[in-house]
C-alpha cells in the first residue's frame, strides 16, 4: 500500500472519530487534493462545499463507517484546521482559513525533499508459506495495528478503486449534464407567455369531435390550439391573439348562448380560464412536448439534408418517413391548418392547431 491510500489505518487508532478526521484531512489534506480531479470538480458546484454521501463513496471512508451522523458529529467535535462542516451536518469542505499552497513546480520540489513516506512496505518472503504466516500474524508495530494483505490482493483491491472511482466521476459528470439538461429544458418551459389564452371546459358529450370543438369555439375567438382527447367530457382551447383572449371569447359564448348558457351538440358547456400553476402547467407541458418533438425530429435527419438516400422529399425518403411512422403510438394528434393530420400524428387522442 501507498502511504497516501492508507494514512487512516496505518496510523489510525480505535477511536472512530480519529480515523475519519483524519482520512477526510487527507482527502483534503495539501498533497492529495491538488491532484484529485473528482473532488475538484465537486467543490465547484457548492462552493467548495462535497456531500458526506458523496464522499462515502470512497471505499477507505466507507471501511470506517457509512453512518453520515457519525462523520458529521467527528468532524463537528474535532480541533481540524484543514476541514470544515457546514451548518446542516451534511457537506465538508477544505477550511477556507486554510487555503491550499500554489500549485507550483517549486512547491511540489520542496514536498518531494521534506516527505517522508511510511506505513506502507512491500515485504518479500523466500516462500508463499512464510509470506502468509507473516500475514495472519497479528502482531503490532509498537501500539499500531497492521492492516496486512498478499500483493496481488492488493494490486486487486487498488485496481478495484480506481475503477470505481472513475465510476464515480463518471457518473458525477452524466448527473452534471443531466442536471444541466434538465435546466435548459426548464427555462424554456417556463419561458415568457401570454396570459389568459386558455380555456378550459367541461360537460362535452362523449361523441364530441375536435373539428367539431374547434369550428364552435371558432364563433367567439381565433382559436390557435385545442387539446382534446376521444371520449372525454374535457377539453382545452388555446386562443391566439392579445392577452386574456380566453375570457373574452368565453364572455362572447355566454353573451350569445340562450339564456346565458353555453350549448353545444345539446349540452351545456361549463368553463374557466387557466390561470397561475395551471396557467404554466399547461404551458410547462406544451413547450416539453415541443422540444420533445423538434428533438426527435432532428434525430431523424441524417447525412446531407436529411432526407434519407431518397433525395430531395424523394420515394424512399418518403418511404422511410411511413416505417419511421409505424413505430408506437401516442395519444395525442396535431392538426394543422386546414384540420388535416400532420405527418407524424397517430391515433387516439386529438389536438387542433390552427
């Protein structure tokens, strides 16, 4: 073992509290952090601040224990000058009154003559008997308790946590991007809109269409958009134009409705416009639902225009277009203008943009 992997056990002592004091002091420590690039790249989301849970992913921690509580408490109740809890007992971080050395050649040329490497030997034994009678010696070092292995079980366990380090910063980095990811798709979910362009009703027969829907509600306002699924008493209709536009035409169908009802295909309409959380709710959804469309449409296009080897919107790009279209349904469909089915629309469940 190398000093730097085994500076907990080999120098450590019965006290729980010691032992993880003392590893994360290392983790942390001047000599191990300038060269940890997964630590590195933590710190920089939390200013400087690295989940315990993260950190019980390194297996020399998680020998002492995996109880965040105890490392917590160790770290809260120890005199460390090199690290630091934060207020919630669940991050450390390197102590921001004791900032790391300049990373520099003359730096690490003054470390190279002042260190002293210990608690780490190779022993070789004239045969594999002797080598592992010495190994389940229990015998101590002074007072220091040995944690002893044959080589190749520790060249074992060594590669074992590089690899599951580089596990770790791997999925650390998807996780990173995913978040991030996550945030863009957020942002334009809850991008800028105009309020008050949705209505939604209620008390729709069961044959109801979303033509018929549509060509109804297009006596009282522009109508850009309707969400409508077969079989449903509910529907939601987007007007296009200025803000509140959904009140407006709602007024208008009550105004011209006998007896200040709203009547359609012999029943009576109730209605209200979307407002706050529900107001970006539907939003939030329609702009995912978009980007989740422009998405699978730009992965559908390949080599020079896109259009498969069919040319220009040729046969065979039409061709593939038609398999590409067979694959499962969803359950919803857009319509476009003249309330004809667009490309990609499947069956069930319809939906009118104007």
């Amino acid at each position: 073992m190398t000093e730097t992997e085994n500076v907990a056990s080999a120098n450590g002592s019965d006290n729980i509290d010691e032992k993880v004091v003392r590893q994360l002091e290392y983790y942390f420590g001047n000599i191990n952090l300038p060269r940890d690039k997964f630590l590195q790249d933590t710190m920089k989301n939390d200013d400087g601040w690295v989940p315990i849970k993260t950190l019980l992913t390194f297996n020399r921690l998680a020998s002492i224990t995996t109880d965040v509580d105890v490392i917590a408490k160790a770290v809260k109740e120890s005199d460390s000058e090199i690290i630091s809890l934060s207020d919630d007992g669940l991050k450390i971080r390197r102590n921001i009154g004791n900032p790391l050395p300049e990373n520099s050649l003359e730096y690490w040329q003054k470390i190279k003559h002042c260190t002293v490497y210990m608690g780490s030997v190779f022993i070789t034994y004239k045969t594999r008997e002797e080598a592992e009678k010495a190994q389940k010696d229990d015998a101590k070092f002074g007072e220091i308790e040995l944690t002893k292995m044959m080589q190749d079980d520790y060249w074992t366990m060594k590669n074992k946590e590089t690899k599951e380090k580089r596990q770790a910063e791997k999925m650390a980095k998807s996780a990173k991007k995913f978040a991030e990811h996550a945030e863009k798709i957020q942002a334009k979910a809850t991008a800028h809109f105009v309020k008050g362009l949705i209505l939604s009703v209620d008390g729709l027969p069961e044959n109801s269409s979303m033509m018929a829907i549509k060509e109804f509600f297009k006596k009282f306002g522009d109508v850009g958009y309707v969400v409508y699924e077969s079989g449903q008493s509910k529907a939601e209709i987007r007007f296009a134009g200025e803000e509140n536009g959904a009140q407006k035409a709602w007024d208008k169908a009550v105004s011209e409705g006998a007896d200040g009802k709203v009547i359609f295909q012999e029943k009576e309409l109730s209605g209200k416009v979307l407002d706050g959380e529900d107001e970006e709710k539907y939003w939030s959804a329609f702009n995912a639902s978009k980007q989740n469309k422009m998405d699978r449409s730009s992965g559908r296009r390949g080599g020079r225009g896109g259009r498969g080897r069919g040319g220009h919107g040729g046969p065979r790009g039409q061709k593939r277009q038609a398999e590409e279209g067979d694959a499962p349904k969803s359950k919803k469909i857009v319509f476009d203008d003249d309330g004809k089915p667009s490309g990609d629309a499947p069956s069930e469940a319809k939906t009118a943009e104007a």
